[in-house]
C-alpha cells in the first residue's frame, strides 16, 4: 500500500473513531454525560448567556444536536432556559450548581485520562503527536 493509500486509510479510521466516540449512546466515564452534552455544557458555561445560536457555534455542533442535548441537560437539572433579558425572542442559558459540578468533575477525570496516555508516549512523541493531531483536526473538519 502507497503510503498516501495509508494517509487516506486513516484518516478515514479516525472520522470513523470520532463518529463512534461522539454519539450520544457513548457518555464519558461513570457520570452518564454524553461526548455531545459535555460539549453543549462547557459551551454554555461561556456563551450561554448569548442563547442557543451562541452555544451551538461555541460548542462546534448543529443547532439541532444542541437543541436535543439542552432538553437532556434540563430535564436533569444541569442546565436553566429562560427568557433572556432584553430580547424576549431568544432564551438565556446557564448552568445550574449541579451542571457547573458535572463540568468541572467531568473535565477533571478527562484531563486525567489525557494524562494517562500522555504518559504512554516517549518524549519524542510528545511534540510529533499534538502537530499531527492539530493536523488532522483540519484536515477532517475540512471534510466534513
């Protein structure tokens, strides 16, 4: 196989990988948050007082995807709607003290488990790994 064969192989194992790990049926160890939710929850933490158009550009996600993970995240008291102050068409969105404590604990074991495999990796892979990493996220929201 060309090694180019190999780039495209790849590349296409890792959109495959990233659409598995990104569905909603997948949450993020033990604390039931889906990969989607956690995005749509860190989003809010910065942008939701802009409404749902802010969160779903913050968070990288369609609108829809947004939208069914904000009705989630309510339903379990993690996030608040409410009418935002001085344009009564939109919603404001915030977290809630459980939402914020979901985010933080969630962050922290994720970081963590980035710990774990950063520690697998020689020092020379270090470097190598977050430039190729950085590259293919290009690469792959280019394709998408």
């Amino acid at each position: 196989m060309e090694l180019f064969d190999e780039f495209v192989d790849a590349v296409l194992d890792l959109m495959r990988t990233a659409r598995r790990t990104g569905g909603a049926a997948h949450t993020v160890r033990g604390d039931g948050v889906s990969v989607p939710q956690l995005v749509v929850l860190g989003a809010v933490d910065v942008a939701g007082g802009q409404g749902v158009t802010a969160v779903a550009e913050r968070a990288g996600l369609a609108q829809p995807t947004v939208t069914r993970a904000l009705a989630a995240l309510e339903r379990r008291s993690l996030v608040l709607r409410a009418p935002h102050v001085s344009d009564g068409r939109t919603t404001s969105l915030a977290l809630t003290p459980a939402g914020k404590a979901v985010l933080e604990e969630t962050m922290r074991n994720v970081v963590a488990r980035f710990g774990e495999l950063w520690e697998t990796l020689a020092d020379d892979q270090r470097e190598h790994s977050v430039r190729l990493i950085r590259s293919l996220s290009r690469i792959t929201a280019e394709l998408t």
